[in-house]
C-alpha cells in the first residue's frame, strides 16, 4: 500500500529492495533443447548446488544483504533519479548515465547487468516460464512513445500488473513488483556488460565500470550472431547469466518469446526494449548493437544502489 509513502522526490529516491537469495541451476540436453531447471532460495545457500546469486557478492568476496533498483525507469539528469511524476530519461550514453548516477554518491551507480539477471531469476522462478509478455503483459511495446510520466503503476505498489493497448497508449505499462517497465517503453543500458565480436564480458564492481575493455572483467560465454536485422531467442546458456544461446526456429510466441541484435568489434548492452518493438520485447530481449558513443531517443538507464 502506498496511500502513505512520498514518491515524487522530495523524500529521496523511490527504490525496491531486494534481499539476498542464492541461485541454482541444472540443466540437460533433451535433443536439440536443454531443460533448464531453476531454482531460488532466500539468503545465503551454499549447500546442494546453490551458491548466492552474484549480485549480492562484493568486490572482496563478503555478502551484501539487500541490493536497490529504481522503480522507475531513470529520471533526472542522465537518469540519475528514480521518482513518480516526472518523464524518464533518454538520450544519453551508457557512460554519461554511469557517471550520473554514481554522483549520487557512495553506493549509487546506473543498473548493473548483475542486478537486472537478479530481477530475472525472480520472475522466472515465480512464473515458471522465461516468456515475460506471456505471463506479465505486453507493457508499453507499441506506440513509439519512449518518454512519458513515471508513476503509471502506483496504484499496484509491489503487485505485478500491466495495462496495454494495440495503439500504444502513453498510459500502457507493466510492472514486475515494483519494478515499472522492467521492459518495455524506453529500452535501458545495464552496465558491467560489454561485447567484443558476440563474446561477452562481464563485471560486477561498479568502481571499474568501463566501455570497450576486457580488462576487470570475466569472460561469460559467446551469444549467437544474428545481425542488425535480429531474431528471437529458442535457448540460454546453461549459466547463471541468462545470455542467449540460439535462435533458429524461434518466434514471439514460441520458446522465450523475446529477441536478440548483435554487431561486430565492441558493443555496450541494453535490455527490455522499447515502445516500437512489439513482440520482440521481454525480460530476455537483448541489444547488443550500440557501440559506447551511441545515444537515442529510445534508450534510457535506471538507478541502483548497492553498499
């Protein structure tokens, strides 16, 4: 219930709070498909095959117990800001964006690519299928609109909920506790993650955060090449990352649902996609096109914080 609390700023920055909880994954070949068996416990678990999920694991080793993620997609300058009532941002570098929010101060930095793979594995356990339109909504997938009023989904609190229109309603959203327009409306850097020729890098220490570099970071398995032009996702690595493994065969409403872009030399990473995508848009659809000079109209970032 949120009849009480202040959202538009003047009481700080509107956050969800994540407590740590541990991961597991097993998986087998079931012919050309793996059978991906997720599982999630609360808290620290490092028995039976869990170990805590990464974004809950510090720099030095030591375990942090909550982690924060705007609710809102970024607002402010460079969306270094998470409130009710205000446009979201675009039109900004990855870099400006990580440089924004980490003025906030200690703790403070743009979403990481760690912390959105948390929010995965949360909707994936709960929902027990990896197509988020299927069983969330569409959201704001249509319209080409990609900056409106945050807020939309106040009325939920940390209830799940969407509302979409063929028309691509500035009104449409979809809400995954709390979290409004995990996907959808403008699509959304995730730092810590960067890509040299369909390999991925991957970096959970905001401190070191960099564009085209391996340096700091730990290679995490290669995506398929699939171009500008796109193409759903059928498969993931069998990996606490939920990078995409394959496409052939796939569609927006078979396997994931949701759809990949790759390019060539280094590339910076977004995720979700926005108000022009339709059915390619989800938890899993992923941007790998955009080299570290890259700024539009249609991509934005989004707060966090970590201590």
């Amino acid at each position: 219930n949120n009849g009480s609390a202040t959202l538009n700023g003047t009481r700080g920055q509107v956050m969800v709070e994540i407590p740590v909880f541990s991961v597991r994954h097993q998986g087998d070949a079931i012919g050309t498909n793996t059978r991906h068996q997720w599982s999630v416990a609360l808290g620290v678990v490092n028995t039976g095959g869990y170990e805590v999920h990464p974004a809950f694991v510090k720099p030095d080793g030591s375990i942090r117990y909550y982690i924060y993620i705007g609710a809102y997609q970024g607002t402010g300058t460079n969306g270094n800001g998470s409130i009710s009532g205000a446009n979201n941002t675009t039109n900004m570098t990855r870099a400006e964006c990580r440089s924004a929010c980490a003025g906030r101060g200690a703790g403070w930095h743009s979403q990481g690519y760690w912390e959105y793979n948390a929010v995965q594995w949360l909707l994936f356990t709960e929902y027990q299928d990896m197509n988020s339109q299927r069983v969330l909504g569409n959201g704001a997938a249509n319209g080409s609109v990609y900056n409106v009023n945050t807020g939309l989904s106040n009325n939920r609190g940390n209830r799940c909920g969407h509302k979409t229109s063929s028309s691509g309603s500035t009104t449409d959203y979809v809400s995954y506790r709390g979290l409004e327009n995990v996907y959808g409306r403008s699509w959304q850097w995730v730092d810590g993650f960067n890509v040299y020729n369909l390999d991925v890098y991957l970096n959970n220490n905001p401190a070191t955060w960099a564009d085209d570099t391996s340096t700091g970071y730990t290679a995490s398995g290669t995506v398929p090449s699939v171009g500008h032009s796109g193409a759903y996702i059928r498969d993931l690595l069998a990996q606490t990352a939920f990078l995409p493994s394959s496409v052939t065969g796939a569609s927006g409403t078979t396997y994931t649902g949701d759809a990949l872009w790759t390019s060539t030399g280094w590339r910076v990473a977004d995720v979700g996609g926005g108000a022009n995508n339709g059915a390619p848009v989800g938890a899993l659809c992923l941007a790998l096109i955009h080299d570290s000079s890259s700024r539009s109209s249609s991509v934005g970032g989004r707060l966090a914080y970590a201590n």
